[in-house]
C-alpha cells in the first residue's frame, strides 16, 4: 500500500501507548496541548514520525508537525513533507509539499494530498514514477493533477496526466488507471514485444494475464504477423496445495505456408499443446507429467520467438522417490523430434537391405520407452567393513522402424523395429584402507547381471540373437592404489597423486547379439578414466582384465585459486577387449580404448578465483599423440567485460557415422557501458567449413524502472530449406505497469534446455 | 618443497608430552555433509546424492561415519552446451555437461569457517540419432562429471586438515 | 484539576494549612530562612512535597509571626528542596534531585539527572522541569547545565488520550 494510512481497515490501534522523544517538551495542562520541539521522534503502533516541531492538541485529537517532516507507516511507505496534519488515530490528514516512497519503490511527489475516510487519497498536482529521487530527471514519469488511489479497489486514478520521458511530455491521456503495484496477480494488458521473422514476417505480441482465482490463471497472447496471419496462444496455470499444472496452447493458420516449402511447417494449420504438472504424493515421493504434441515437428522452431509452457522433444510420465542416499525414478517416455528428414539416395551410409535410408523415418525410429526404472540403494550399515550398494534398472521400449546405417562394410542399428527389455541388478561393495605410510588401498568386487527379453519384429536384423530371453552377467573383483604426496609453500600448497587400478572379470559374452539403446555413447576422457565399467548404460558391460593408470596434479593457494590435472592412460591386460569387438551400434571402434593400449587421456582445470576459469579435457592417439578429441571452456570477467569461449575438437569417427571431423569456436561477450547499457552478442563459427553457423547481437538497457532488450540472431544450423533464420526481437517494461516478465519455473530436467 | 604423504599419521607431542597420532583420514571421517537445494530441478538433485554418496564412500571409507565434529556444505549447478552444430546439421555432434559447484568446510562447534572453495568438471557425451540414448548418455555425463568434482572436493579437504592439524 | 492547580497549592494564595514535619528545624533569622533537614515532609491539602533538606525563605521576621500559630506560608517567598525531591498530588508525581519553588514568579523548577513527571499512566522523563503556575504550562527540556545532549522521553497512554479535560 501506499497511501498515508497503510490499510485503512485496520487503523491505527489506538490501545497502543505513544511514546515521544523530543529535546524540549512543553505541556500545557490546562488546555492539554504537548508542543515537542528539536528532533521530535514519535512512535506509535507501528508508526514513527519525525519533525523539527509537532504540536499534539490532545484536546481536538490533532496533530501537526511541521519542520523535514518523515513518516514511516507500518507497511514500509516513507512519507516526507514540509507539514503534516493528522487525526490521533492517523485516520485523517492533510499534508502538503509531501514525497512517498513506497516498498514497491514507486515514488510519489505532490504539491498536497489528502486523505478522506481511510480509503481515499486524493494528490494535487502529483507525479507517479518508479524512481527514487534520481539525480538526473526519471526516465519516465507520469504527471497528473490528480492522482487518486482507491483502497478498496487496489487501483490507481490518473486524471489529466500527461507522460514524460526524459523530462519532456509525450503524451497527454485524459483519464486512465493502473493496478496498484502491491498487487502480484492483476488481471490487465501486459506490455507487448515486436518479433521480425524472415518467414513469418513483422509481428507484435499482445498478452493479456487474467487472473481468475487466487489458484489459478490464464495469460492469453495474439500475435498477428504481416506474412502468416494471426498466432494465437493461450496458457493455463492452476495451482493445489500438493502441487500445480500447467496447459499452454499455440496455433495458427498460415497465410502463406510456402515460406517454409521444403519443411514440415508448409502446411496451413498448425498447433502446439504442451502440459507440465509436478504433485507431491508425500514429502519424498512425487509424480507428474511433461507432455508435448504439436501438428508438425518444425512448429517450436519456426514459431521460437513465441514461449509455449516447457514444450520440447520429449514427453514424459514420472514417478520420483527420494531419500538423501537413494532413489527411485520410473519414467515413461515418448518422442516428437524437431530434426527434419533428410535422406539423399547417394548418402554413403545408406543401409544395405530392405531399411529405411539414414536419415529418413526420422520419427517412426524413436522408440516409446514403457518405461525406464532406476533405482538405487546404498546400505547404511557396514558390511564386512566395507560399503555396498545396490543400482537397478529397467528398461522396456518398443519401436517402429529400425535405424540402420552401413560402415566399414557391416550394417550397424542404432535401434530395430520391435520390444526390447531388459532388467539390471548390480552389487558393488568397496572398501579403503590406509596404511601408516599413507597408502591408499581400495579392494572392491562388483556383480552386474542382466535379463534382455527380446521381440525382433525386423526379421532383416539378422544380428541380433533369436533367443527371446537372454542372461548375460559380469563379476568383477579389483583394486585401487593411491598415494598421494603434499607438500606446502607458504600461501597454498600442491598434491601428486598416482593412481593405478586393476579389475579382472571374465570377458563380455554375446557382443553385438543384443540391443544397444542405452550405452551408444562412449566418450573416453579423465572423468571415464577411473570408471570400472567405461560404458554409459546398462547394454553393455565391460570386460575382461583391464588396468587403469593416471597421475593426478592439484595446486590450490589459500585465497581460493586452484589448478587440478590428471593425465593417464588404460590397458586391456588379458581377455575380450569388449571396445574392440564392435556391437550392434560398433559405436567403440573409434572410441580410444579399442587398442590394448589405449589413447591418453588428459584433464585441465585452473581458477583464478578472481573471475577467470579455463578447463578442458583432451584425448591424444596412442602411437602419435595427435589430438583425437579436445574440449575447451574458459570464461572471465574483467571489469565491464564478462565472455565465456569454447573451442571443441572431434576427429572423425567412421565407425559411429561420422565422417568428417568437426572443429568449432563458440564465444559470447557481455559488455556494460556506462551505467544502465549493455551490448551483449555471441557467435559460433565452425572452423572446417569456415563459416559461422550461428550468431546473435544485441543491446538492452535497464534500470529501476524501465528495462528494454533489442537482439538480432541468424541460425544456419537447421535443415528446414531456408538457408538462414533470422530473428529480430524487441521487448521492453515499465515497472508496475504491466510487467510482461512472468517468470515460469518448471523443474522437469529438460533435455533440450 | 619436500612431499610428505598426505594421509601419513604425523604423530604431535600434546603440551603435557602425550603421544597423540592424529591422521587426516580420523578428521575426514567426522565431516557431516549439507546440500542446501532450492527447488533444485531433477538433474541438480540427482548430482546432489551422487556427489553426497561419493563423498560419504572418500570420507568414511566403507566404514561408520565418526561423530560430525565439521559441516561440509555444498552448492552445485549445471550447464549444458552443445558441441559440433554444424551448417544445415539440425543437430549437434555432442553435448558438453559442466558441473559448477562452491563448497564450505565449518567447524560445527564453534561455527567457524574453515575452508571455501569453487571446483568444476565437464564431461561430454555422443549425439545418437536415438534421442532415448541421449537422455541415458546425459544422465551418465551428469553423474560422471559429479564424481570428479566430489574426487576433486575430497583431495582438497584432505590437504587441509593435513595442513591445518587440530590444536 | 490539572497538575498546575495541585502545584498552586503551595502558592501563597491557597488557604489550606500547611504541615512540615522534620527531623530537626534550623531558623536563621539574620537571613530570613529556616532550614528543615531529615526526610521533610510538607502537606497541604491533596499536595505534599517530600525532601532530604527544605530551605524556605520569608519576608518579615519568623519571630513576629509565630506567637499565635498564623500559618507561615503567608510571608514564604521562596522554598528550595535539596536531595531527591518528591512532589505529588492527587494523580500527579514529580521526582527529581531538587526543586525550587518561587512564590513571586508563581514558577517552579526541578532539575536533576532524572526529573520524572507522571500524570496517571503518562510519563515524561528530562532533566529540568518548569512549571509555570500562572499559566499551568509544564515545560521540560534537557539543557539543564551539566546534563549532556540528552531527550525529553515522554510515555503517552492511550486511555489518557479521552481524559476528561
């Protein structure tokens, strides 16, 4: 609130005592008037009052202070004025040449104001901006004659108001109201933002935010474009004491649906509905939905300027269970890709045989996952001295079409045509001793078994096995030694550490009979190094005598800065090196750890603690240390400027498909310039091809009561026919009035974020 | 500089001429650890208990936890960034996944602090064509770029009560 | 009645009697004062004034007046009440460290490191108070010589706000 009385309804309570403090106080008895003077501070219920003078005639229960004049009111709002009149309940009163600050920090001047039956005050010749006293005049502000704020109604009456920016008037409006700012929810026009798109044209968003019930509300947002026509949205939130969901819409009718020729999006009517929802069953145990479908797959790109609730890829049904140690997740999952098909009859990579092209089907080969189970448990109690813990999975999807491809004269499948499960148990128990000499010792065993039940509807798949029920299990036992040497210096101090293992298990049985749909990826660095089992997913275990070697380096100074590095290397000692024997997918072949000995691997990290980081991993090949594989982030801040660079480095990789290797910068800059601007820009450039795929520039500027953002972006990454997207945005918001930033939190981890 | 072992006992003579061995591993094992979320989403959540399992394992070593004499608490984050997009690609070649996290050592007693500290890790994970496998491979990059983290916290707790014996 | 009527009670104008009791009486003639130390108590009416030492001075002589009982005050010109001084009447208190009381000027002034002045709940707190019986003004402030920047406090209770007057 911010009128003089805080809420009227509850005045003042007059049972409180009032307690005064001034420099000289003169009481008159005999017509009971208290005259304060020199720094009078008065505090009452939750008032305080300030003034040079205040002459408090008890009699007619009237105050009035005159002299720097400062008001504090229970809900925050600064009153100062040269004087002040006030009933002694505070209910009434005239004050001139009077300033409000609220907590909203909306700042009221006004030649006088009073206040009538505790709900109206009336301003003469005020102005309403959201500036505190700024020194130069406020960005914008509204003048009035009257300013008029109604308690009960939580709205605020301009009458003859005329708004200034910069000082100077640019427009005169008769009559117009706005919520009061206290108020959060308000139904009301948010402000708009233009959007110029090279296939939909020039557009201007209008939302409108109704608030129907404390618990739940609409926003409903038109966007009429000059190239296709009218975009309309619509998204629905409602809210429960156990949780909430939300139903967002978009659709249209496209008035030129050749602009996206060459792309599912030529088409006239499209449409997009996606729910979230998140309810808590009991505190550890919740549920929910994120569900996507839009007409075409295109739409959440074509249409990316526009925000339709967490849409993307995948949809999914959960359940979650959490305790601090363990968990329990079960997911069903489905799939509405973006990726356009884009087979080519001269792809080399074509299949042989009756398959589907690369690159073709796209959708019809992603699976419905019915569902993917983890679940993880770690026993409090010691067992033989050590810690065991138990991980599970479980996975039952079914597809329909197989996603084949043909290298190195062998078709591989990313996935088949059919359902596949498969169950997973493992136990690990690991335990670590430390000799007095500091050796670090850590014996462990672990026992992975797996159920596949298969159901190959794709009778070309000839590799995979004919057996409906497979057991495939992994024992392994092994060992690690560390020890780890420090020594000090003055202000920080550095540790060596070696570390070897050596796990030994028997070799991987039926390598390339089964499915692959959870460990198709296989990216061997320092952070799989020490892994015992290199692989991602439960499809594949690793086998065989295996030894892992590294030196770790870490560096750290008292003030915070550090460096850490870890260099090594593994070795297949004996047995099925199961990254050599290439599966289903052969996704291994170029992975590093197909040779006994593998590629090295290396590991950077170096704080400054000062604003500048850099950390990167690398994969050297083992006969000539060329880079296989390199990936670089450093981000810094140096006075205004603040930019985050990446360089990432892939040597080809045939036998996963890829056929070239792929090189690329990614940098963006923030850069503040004098007090409230900004120039903000980021750019991708693709070093093989030398060319930039994507890049983005932009300005905004803010400041407290006003902030506004200009960006242009081009993006040549996608494969829709139009060679280049480019996306010009323009937003902007005046505080407390329509505020269009509605911040929109959805928890789900999202893939695509 | 001449390198001791970290985890080597350094036997201290007490005022009153007492033998007293006193091992890092002894002080590691007293750290009760803290991961104050914020409506975290599911990936911080489940990087949380990875980090707090790995933690638990490197301070106790399989073994019961001593009475928490220190609070370790820890604040993480996560960025995912796509690699490889090339012209007309549609899709990336890879994803990075980097974990940020900042890290308090206090003495529970008197509430002092001890030890801050930032550490980060990144590890990156193959775009597949099968968008089921990617959701796998993200959550194994997740959990594996935790684990260093958590690797790397653990060293640099240990070379401080190395540093830092108690009085 | 308000505060200033009970303090006029002491004027030389009120005809009630007044009671001084203390320990010992000590009448310096040659300079018109008499001097009552030991826990003086002084009544009159619903007023009364307690004091460790009690000066009051007179015009004319104390010899002449006494012999048949004429009340004192009739020639008081000036009292001055030394060491934690108490003065009350009815529902009004003021304590300080001393007090004096000019009959001519009709003002009263108390000074002290706390002069307290309560009326019923209300209480005012400073360092000198005066009080102008003419006028029935209370005027209290902090300059008193000595005392640092000090505040007036003044403690309002809120069924005092609808006293009767």
């Amino acid at each position: 609130q911010f009128d003089l009385t805080s809420a009227a309804e509850q005045s003042v309570d007059t049972s409180q005592p009032m307690l005064l403090e001034a420099r000289e106080l003169q009481y008159d008895f005999d017509n009971d008037v208290i005259i304060a003077s020199g720094n009078v501070e008065i505090y009452f219920d939750d008032y305080t009052l300030r003034a040079d003078r205040v002459t408090y005639n008890r009699a007619d229960g009237r105050f009035s202070a005159s002299g720097n004049v400062e008001m504090t009111e229970p809900d925050g709002n600064f009153i100062q004025a040269d004087n002040l009149e006030l009933s002694d309940d505070f209910a009434q009163g005239f004050v001139n040449a009077l300033e409000i600050d609220t907590p909203q920090f909306t700042h009221f001047v006004a030649e006088s104001a009073e206040r009538a039956n505790d709900n109206l005050t009336i301003f003469q010749n005020g102005t309403y901006s959201v500036y505190k006293k700024a020194p130069k005049p406020p960005l914008w502000r509204i003048k009035s004659t009257t300013i008029t704020h109604n308690q009960q109604k939580q709205r605020i009456y301009f009458e003859d108001s005329s708004i200034e920016l910069f000082g100077n008037s640019i427009a005169r409006i008769p009559y117009f109201s706005i919520a009061d700012p206290t108020v959060g929810r308000k139904s009301g026009f948010l402000l708009p933002s233009f959007v110029t798109q090279n296939r939909l044209g020039v557009g201007v968003s209008v939302p409108f935010y109704w608030t129907i019930s404390p618990t739940y509300d609409l926003t409903a947002t038109l966007t009429p474009l000059t190239r296709q026509g009218f975009l309309g949205q619509l998204e629905w939130r409602q809210r429960f004491d156990r949780g909430h969901y939300n139903v967002s819409l978009g659709a249209i009718n496209q008035a030129d649906p050749g602009a996206f020729e060459g792309s599912s999006g030529d088409v006239r009517g499209r449409f997009i509905i996606n729910s979230n929802s998140n309810f808590d069953i009991t505190n550890r145990w919740r549920t929910g939905w994120d569900v996507t479908y839009a007409t075409d797959r295109a739409f959440r790109e074509d249409y990316g300027f526009a925000d339709f609730g967490s849409a993307q890829e995948v949809s999914r049904l959960f359940l979650r269970g959490e305790t601090q140690r363990n968990l329990f997740h079960a997911d069903a999952l489905a799939f509405q890709i973006a990726q356009e098909d884009n087979p080519s009859p001269t792809q080399p990579m074509n299949p042989i045989g009756p398959f589907t092209m690369v690159n073709e089907d796209l959708q019809q080969k992603q699976p419905f996952v019915h569902p993917v189970i983890d679940n993880s448990i770690y026993f409090e109690r010691p067992i033989f001295g050590g810690q065991l813990n138990y991980d599970g999975n479980l996975t039952s999807l079914t597809r329909q079409t197989t996603d084949a491809f043909f290298v190195n004269g062998e078709n591989r499948f990313r996935g088949v045509e059919g359902t596949f499960s498969r169950v997973s148990a493992n136990l690990t128990w690991q335990r670590t001793l430390i000799d007095p000499i500091g050796q670090v010792f850590t014996p462990f065993a672990y026992a992975k078994t797996n159920l596949f039940f298969l159901a190959n509807a794709d009778d070309n798949v000839t590799e995979l096995t004919d057996d409906a029920v497979v057991f495939r299990g992994m024992p392994a036992i092994g060992l690690e030694y560390r020890f780890p040497f420090l020594s000090t210096f003055t202000g920080g101090n550095q540790v060596i550490e070696p570390i070897a293992q050596l796990i030994v298990r028997p070799n991987e049985a039926e390598i390339g009979e089964l499915p692959n749909e959870d460990a198709q990826s296989i990216v061997f660095d320092a952070s799989t190094l020490f892994d015992w089992d290199k692989f991602s997913g439960f499809d594949r275990n690793e086998g065989g005598v295996r030894t892992n070697l590294g030196l770790q380096y870490k560096l750290q100074f008292d003030k915070g800065s550090f460096v850490s590095g870890l260099f090594g290397r593994s070795f297949q000692l004996a047995g099925l090196n199961s990254y050599a024997v290439p599966g289903i997918l052969d996704a291994t072949g170029d992975s590093g750890l197909e040779t006994d000995g593998s590629d090295y691997v290396t590991s950077l990290y170096f704080d400054t603690n000062t604003g500048f980081r850099i950390g990167g991993n690398a994969r050297f090949n083992e006969h000539d240390f060329g880079v296989e594989r390199a990936e670089v982030g450093a981000s810094g801040r140096y006075g205004p400027a603040s930019t985050v660079l990446s360089y990432a480095y892939l040597a080809e990789r045939p036998d996963a498909g890829i056929d070239e290797q792929r090189s690329e910068f990614v940098g963006s800059l923030n850069l503040n310039l004098q007090e409230n601007w900004r120039v903000f820009g980021s750019l991708r450039y693709d070093m093989i091809n030398e060319n930039i795929v994507q890049d983005t520039v932009g300005l905004g500027y803010i400041d407290e009561g006003f902030n506004a953002s200009i960006s242009y972006s081009e993006d040549r990454s996608r494969n829709n026919g139009e060679p280049v997207q480019r996306v010009f945005f323009f937003r902007f918001g005046l505080r407390t009035i329509g505020d269009t930033t509605l911040s929109q939190s959805n928890s789900s981890s999202d893939p695509n974020d | 500089c001449q390198f001791r072992p970290l985890y080597g006992t350094s036997t201290t003579l007490t005022d009153d001429g007492m033998e007293r061995t006193q091992t890092v591993p002894d002080q590691m094992a007293s750290i009760s650890l803290d991961f104050p979320s914020y409506g975290d989403s599911f990936a911080i959540t489940n990087i949380n208990q990875v980090m707090r399992n790995q933690l638990i394992f490197a301070f106790t070593r399989g073994g019961e936890p001593l009475p928490p004499k220190y609070r370790l608490e820890i604040l993480s984050d996560r960025r995912r960034a796509e690699v490889g997009v090339e012209r007309l690609a549609d899709v990336p070649t890879a994803y990075n996944i980097t974990v940020n996290s900042s890290f308090v050592l206090s003495n529970i007693e008197t509430d002092a602090t001890l030890l801050t500290g930032r550490s980060f890790a990144s590890a990156s994970f193959d775009f597949s064509s099968q968008r089921f496998a990617n959701l796998r491979a993200e959550r194994d990059a997740e959990t594996r770029a935790a684990k260093v983290v958590a690797a790397d916290i653990n060293t640099r707790i240990a070379s401080y009560f190395a540093t830092h014996p108690e009085e | 009645q308000t505060f200033s009527d009970s303090f006029a009670g002491f004027g030389s104008d009120s005809d009630e009697p007044i009671e001084i009791e203390a320990t010992n009486l000590q009448v310096r003639d040659e300079d018109k004062s008499a001097i009552f130390s030991g826990n003086v108590v002084v009544i009159q009416g619903d007023a009364k004034l307690e004091t460790e030492r009690l000066i009051v001075f007179y015009e004319g002589s104390m010899a002449n007046g006494t012999a048949d009982g004429e009340p004192v005050q009739q020639s008081i010109s000036r009292l001055e009440a030394k060491g934690n001084v108490l003065i009350s009447s009815r529902d009004q208190v003021a304590t300080g460290d001393d007090a004096s009381f000019d009959m001519n000027e009709q003002l009263v002034v108390m000074t002290g490191e706390r002069v307290v002045l309560s009326q019923g709940p209300n209480v005012i707190v400073g360092n000198r108070l005066v009080i102008n019986l003419e006028t029935g003004r209370a005027n209290l402030d902090s300059s008193a010589p000595g005392s640092n920047t000090g505040r007036v406090r003044m403690l309002l209770q809120p069924n005092s706000l609808e006293n009767e007057n």
